[in-house]
C-alpha cells in the first residue's frame, strides 16, 4: 500500500479515535483545516514536517503515522 494511503488512513482514524474535529486537529498541528482534509483524502503530498506536526498533536512516534496495519 502506498504511503499517502496509509498516512491518511492513520490520521483520519487516530483523529476520529480522538473525536477531534479536522478543524481541531489543525488547530493543534499548526496547519490549515482545508489542507488536513487533502491530506485526510489523499489529495496532498505530504513533507516531514507536516507529519511530524500532526505526530506532535497526537503524541505519537511519526513512525505510528506511517505504519501499515496488517
């Protein structure tokens, strides 16, 4: 499975795990709401710092972001 995949997978599950809103959780990562949901919908490339920005608001390794699930 391609990254972006998995990436979007995992943020929008984790986010909804969390019951934070898009616009929630931009606000906590330091980004735009609308470009959360590219991302979310994997319309967006996505860089290092972005998702060691959403990892920071989520508290997580950056590696959890783009592990696969069996």
């Amino acid at each position: 499975m391609e990254l972006r995949r998995i990436l979007a997978r995992n943020v929008l599950r984790r986010r909804k795990a969390l019951d934070l809103s898009q616009e929630e959780l931009a606000d906590l990562a330091g980004m735009d709401r609308t470009w959360l949901s590219q991302l979310e919908t994997t319309k967006a490339a996505v860089s290092i710092d972005i998702i060691e920005k959403i990892a920071r608001a989520f508290e997580v390794d950056p590696a959890e972001l783009l592990r696969a699930e069996p």
